[in-house]
C-alpha cells in the first residue's frame, strides 16, 4: 500500500490525537524542532474581523430598490385616484347625458300632448259655430258650409255656394235647421252673407289675422264634406300668397295653400289655428286635369284679413 494511504487508515487514535493529526493533516506545515512546551497565556488565535466601513453597495441598491418601490407605490396610488375620478367624471357625464335625454323626451311627450290638447280646444271652441247649408237652386241643391260671424245671426260663406238661390236652410251644429236669408253677394272674391234668427246660446268665431300666418303652420279645417256634418280635418300651410283661379273664372289672390283635406260640402267653412281663430274660408280644392279628380292635399282658402274687409262692405 501507499504511504498515504497508511496515513489515512492507520491504527485507531483517541480523539485528541486525531484532532491533532488533523491539524498537521489540514495547516501542511513543515517539521520543526520545538522548544520545551510552556504555557501558552497569549489569546487565542481569532479570525481577522473586517474593518467598519462605510455600508455596501447592496444596501445602496436596496435603498434605491426601496425608493423605486415608494414611486411605485405613489403611482399606483395616483393612477387608481386619477381612474376613479375620471370614472366618477364619466358616470356624472353619463348621467347628465341621461338626464338630458329624459328630459328632451319628456319634453317632446309634453309637446306633442299640448298640441294635440290645442287641436281638440280649437275644434271645440269653432265647431259650433260652423252650420250646413242646403241650398235649392234652378237647376237643384247644392251642399255646402258657413261660420256665424256676430250674434245678430250673420253667417259668412262662399258666393259659388248661395249664387241661383231660391231658398236656404241652415243646419246648426245642434242639427236644428233655420231659414237663412241671402243679405248680400261678392262674386270678385267669392264671399257671401246669409242671416239666421239670432237663438240662446249661439256660437260666434273670432277672426284672426291671416297676415300672422307662416308656412309650417298647424292648421285645421272644419266643414260638412260630402254632406257629413261638422268634420274636422287637419293640416298645415303649405304656401301663402297663391293666386289661383276657380272653374267660374272668379280669381282668388293672396289665398292660403293647405293639405288639410278639402271636399265638396267643404267651401264656405272654417280654416282655423290652433288658437281656434278664423284664419280663412276653405273655397277649392285643385283638380288633376289628367284625371279629372281632385288632388290630394292641395287646396286653398280666402284669407281672414280678406273676408273681414268683405264683411265690412256687405254688411254696413
């Protein structure tokens, strides 16, 4: 066997003897004559301490790891302060927008049930002073409608209407009937009055002025069409200003264009506003020449401002 290997599995050893061995074993150093063995009183060997310095460059880096963690910190802070503003600046929005919506469309909802509560008080205030008239001529009877203006009984209506007369009946909205009588004649611009009794009660419409009038306008036309009594039919003003001619040659200036539906039994009525003032005498309707039939939604009416001043004249 090797040397070295008798070394390491030499005869057993008490402890201390091994620990010695191992210090020979581990320090390697080189065989020396030792002197007599004295007390050792210096201390003992210690491992040399390092010196106190300044802290490391880890506890730098920590210290700028620690900074970097706060601005981290503060940030997310911020970022979660500034999303939550602004959600709450969105959902103020998003409500404000909500709100407004709701409000224009109860808005609108009002408009439109303040237009229609206007429609049914115009019709209700006018309707009653609007009456048939039968009138029997030469050639037979003719259908058509007028407007009690005052409480002397007058009643203004259209002169193609009453012209050839030999007898008028009025038909009053509560479907009693009276004997009118013809007071006077415009055939320039087609315009008449005829004279009932004067009765308890009675209805008289109020004029308006046909120069406020816009296009656009909401208007309603309330008449006896095709002989049904008392028919109310809506529309707007299509046109103002229109010069238009009837089949008796008689021409009409300045008359209202509406679509609110005209027919026979019509002419002599009311056009009124939503105030449930007079605005104009429904008179003709335009007739396709193609067809020979009359067109729908294009007819015309007499302004007030007209007939006002032909009542003036017959009347005085």
């Amino acid at each position: 066997m090797l040397p070295e290997e008798n070394e390491v599995y030499g005869p057993y050893a008490p402890p201390y003897q091994q620990m010695q061995s191992a210090s020979v074993a581990i320090l390697d150093e080189p065989e020396v004559t030792h002197a007599p063995a004295e007390q050792d009183t210096s201390p003992l060997p210690s491992y040399p301490q390092e010196p106190k310095t300044s802290p490391p460059p880890q506890n730098r880096r920590g210290r700028g790891g620690a900074i970097l963690l706060l601005t981290l910190m503060l940030a997310l802070i911020f970022g979660v302060g500034l999303f939550a503003g602004l959600d709450f600046a969105g959902s103020s929005s998003s409500t404000a927008t909500t709100s407004k919506a709701a409000a224009t469309a109860t808005t609108t909802a009002s408009s439109g049930t303040t237009i229609e509560a206007q429609q049914e008080a115009a019709i209700a205030k006018v309707e009653p002073a609007v009456v048939e008239l039968k009138v029997t001529t030469a050639q037979g009877q003719l259908i058509g409608s007028g407007v009690i203006i005052d409480t002397k009984g007058d009643i203004v209506t259209n002169n193609h209407i009453v012209s050839g007369e030999e007898s008028i009946v009025a038909v009053l909205y509560n479907g009693s009937t009276e004997q009118a009588q013809l007071v006077g004649t415009n055939t320039a611009d087609d315009l008449a009055v005829v004279h009932i009794q004067p009765f308890a009660n009675m209805t008289v419409v109020q004029i308006g002025d046909s120069s406020k009038l816009v296009v656009g306008q909401e208007v309603l036309a309330i008449g006896n069409p095709l002989g049904i009594t008392e028919t109310a039919t809506k529309g707007i003003v299509s046109a103002l200003n229109r010069s238009v001619t009837e089949s008796t040659g008689t021409t009409i200036s300045n008359a209202i264009q509406t679509d609110a539906a005209v027919n026979p039994g019509n002419s002599g009525g009311a056009l009124i506003n939503l105030q449930g003032e007079l605005v104009g005498i429904p008179t003709l309707t335009a007739v396709n020449t193609e067809s020979n039939t009359a067109a729908n939604g294009v007819s015309f009416a007499i302004p007030s401002n007209l007939v006002q001043t032909v009542i003036q004249q017959i009347l005085k």
